[in-house]
C-alpha cells in the first residue's frame, strides 16, 4: 500500500508570525471568521493577540468560547450552533488542542452535516466535503493540532474520550508564533511538551512509521528534548525549539498514528478529565518498557536523539534502558508526576476495556490486551 503524506497548505514559523493573518484572510477573500478560543484564553488576553490585529486591519469576527479542555460533544454542537449564526465563512482556531479540535469538529459538521450528532465522526468517518477554511494558531507547544488530521472530542455521557481522524479537517493555515505560548505557566509548559513528545516516541516506534516520518519524528525527538527544559523556564530558545519541535512531530504521527500511551491518555482523560499532556507523561515510560522488545534498533536512535552519549557502543539491552531512562529524567526534570490517586482497583477493567477500544491502540508496536493494559495502569496507581 502507498505511504500519505497530509500536511497544511501554508504554515508560518516564528515570533510575530500571526501578523500573517491579516494578509491570509485577504488573500482568502474571506468575510468573517468565527474565532474560537477557550475562557482562559480570553481572561488572559492571548485570544486577544490575534483578534487585534483583526481590528487593526477592519476584518470581522465573532468569538465564540464555550471550549472546556478536554472538549466535549456539547462545545462542538453549541459551536455549531453559534457558527450558523454568526454567518462566518472561516474558523480561526485560538489554543490548545482542545480549541483546534473544537474548530475541527465545527468546520467538518458545517460542511457535512450529516454528522450533526458528532458521534458518528468516530474514528475514520466517511465525509463527502473538506471542513470550512481553518486557520489554526496554537497556544501550547504540544498537540500539533494545527497540522494533524486529528481531533478528539469527549462524550461525558459515555465517559469516553474518541479521536477522529479525516484528511477533510486539515487547517489550511497554520501559524506557529512561539509568542503565542510564552504565558504559559510552567506545569502546563511542562505536560503539553510531553505530549509532544510522546507524538514522537509513539510515532516513531508505531506499525505503520516509514522512513519519512521517522526523518520527522527523530527531529522532533532531538528538538523537544532540548528545548523542554528551557521552555518550563520561558527562555526563548527554548519556547521556539518546543513550537517547531512539536509541529515537526505533528507532521509525522498524524500520517502513520501513535499507540497505546496516547489509547491510556484519552482513557484517563475521559474518566478523571485529567490533562491529556500529564497523562500521557504518566504512560510514555512504562509503555516504553512494555514496547521495548518490539521496536528493533529504534530505541537506540532515540537514546541518540535524546542526546544520551556513548550509544554505539551500547548492548540492546543498555540502550533500550539508557531511551527510557533518558525520558524518565525529562519527565522529573520538568516535575511531571508518576503517579494517578484519582485510580481505584474497581475502575481497571473499565478503563483497560476502554484504552483496548481507542483508535490508537492498533498502532502498538506490541499488541496490548485487555490484561496487559490493566497491570500497566496499575503501575501509576
Ligand atoms: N488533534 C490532535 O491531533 C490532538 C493531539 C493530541 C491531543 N489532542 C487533544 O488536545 C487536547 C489537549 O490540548 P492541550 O494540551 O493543548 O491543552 P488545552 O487546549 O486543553 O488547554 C489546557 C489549558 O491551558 C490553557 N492555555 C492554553 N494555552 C495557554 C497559554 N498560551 N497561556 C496560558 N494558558 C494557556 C487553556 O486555557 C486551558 O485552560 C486534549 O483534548 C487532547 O486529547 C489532540
Ligand atoms: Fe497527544
């Protein structure tokens, strides 16, 4: 079978790159944007940074903010609800991935509103039409959801978190403005960086990974490794090597997928709403570990990558131990914690059931059962 490649039409990189939207959106001939944004966002005024340059250059918009993290099926519904109304001809997304995804699901329903009830869009839904124009300008350094054909929404009914996947929700534009992500706090810096580089290891060690995304994921690996640190501490070479590391790590695993951290993450997010960024933090070690035997030589490019010293003259056995290790002190270096409370014993089969059925979890290089899963929740127990 082919190897795709789905990517934007145009990104833009570096700081001050969101005065590009002026001239996007005029180029575009675009009347009016529907802004989307979570509260935070715009108490913060980050949602701001964008919608002024809107004003200053005379372009219509109308915010909508009903976006909570982890989104659910109701922000995409009342959102579209609110986009008919506004009589918006383009989207653009402002935040994290739970703003993009937001967008995404919008823009795909508007489209194809077929798929009004959202649930249908599970997994790879069947749409007839590409989503209204989007132009997506991330606020964390994490999901890359700007430029993966990726979105998650949460359906709090069935406490579950479902990813959807559709070449049709690609933004056309995305603006990755390292400015756009200096107000984060150093905990949310901190997760949604392991996020990204969960993308990179899961995308990197999944099934389907081929030389191209391999190119994008060791970048990405190297990239984040370096600048996390730097980041968590608001440096700017660090804010600008996690802005393009995790694009370059969205530009891999959107096109090959991910594995069984990411199928726990969206688990642990539905039942705990904890935040996608720690829980995947939580699992890329101990996935790792369980993985290890399954992932040939890969492990020793990510040692590499992560900068470890001495890989070649390294064993299997040492450099698979020296990746892991070398994940393991990012992790504590940017104080990510190991451990969940929230879990109880009589919630395992329900959220090893759960990480069995997600989208991600067939990508595993090693195939997870529903056992296997449980005993690797109980190690953050
Ligand atoms: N589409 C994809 O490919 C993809 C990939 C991975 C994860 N996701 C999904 O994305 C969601 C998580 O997104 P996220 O981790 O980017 O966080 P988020 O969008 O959920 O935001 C989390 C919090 O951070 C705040 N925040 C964001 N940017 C900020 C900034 N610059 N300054 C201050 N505060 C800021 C927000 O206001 C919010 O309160 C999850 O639902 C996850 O499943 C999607
Ligand atoms: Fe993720």
């Amino acid at each position: 079978m082919a190897n795709r490649i789905n990517l934007n039409q145009t990104s833009y990189h570096g700081a001050g790159a969101i005065e590009e939207i002026a001239n996007e959106a005029k180029a575009h001939g675009f009347k009016k944007a529907f802004v989307c944004s979570d509260p935070d966002l715009v108490k913060f005024h980050v949602t701001s940074k964008v919608t002024d340059i809107l004003e200053k250059n005379g372009l219509a918009y109308e915010l909508y903010s009903d976006i909570k993290p982890n989104p659910t099926i109701e922000n995409v519904q009342h959102g579209v609800q609110a986009f008919k109304d506004s009589e918006a001809d383009y989207l653009i997304a402002i935040g994290g991935g739970s703003s993009m995804d937001t967008s995404k699901a919008i823009g795909i329903i508007i489209a194809n509103p077929e798929f009004e009830d959202v649930r249908s869009l599970e997994g790879t839904a069947p749409t007839k039409k590409p989503c209204v124009p989007i132009i997506a300008v991330p606020t964390t350094a994490g999901t890359a959801a700007e430029v993966t054909i990726n979105y998650v929404i949460t359906d709090v009914e069935r406490k579950r978190k479902f990813v959807c996947v559709d070449p049709h929700d690609m933004p056309i534009i995305a603006i990755i403005d390292p400015e756009m992500m200096s107000s984060m706090p150093k905990g949310l810096t901190a997760s949604t960086g392991m996020d990204a580089l969960t993308h990179a290891i899961e995308g990197y060690t999944t099934k389907a990974a081929w030389e191209m995304t391999d190119m994008f994921h060791l970048k990405a690996i190297e990239l984040i490794s370096k600048s996390l640190r730097g980041a968590v501490e608001n440096t700017k070479e660090g804010r600008e090597g996690m802005a393009l590391g995790q694009y370059i790590a969205g530009m891999g695993f959107s096109n090959v997928g991910l594995g069984i951290a990411h199928s726990m993450a969206h688990t642990l997010g539905a039942v705990y709403d904890t935040p996608h960024g720690v829980a995947c933090a939580m699992m890329l070690p101990i996935v790792m570990e369980y993985n290890q035997e399954c992932t040939g030589e890969k492990y020793c490019e990510i040692a590499r990558a992560m900068g470890v010293k001495g890989v070649d003259e390294m064993s299997q056995d040492e450099y698979r131990k020296a990746a892991i290790e070398a994940v393991k002190k990012l992790s504590v270096d940017v104080g990510i914690p190991t451990k969940l409370e929230a879990i109880k014993e009589e919630d395992l089969q329900f959220l090893a059931e759960s990480a069995h059925a997600d989208a991600c979890a067939p990508g595993n290089p090693k195939d997870a059962s529903v056992e296997d899963l449980k005993d690797l929740f109980r190690k953050i127990m």
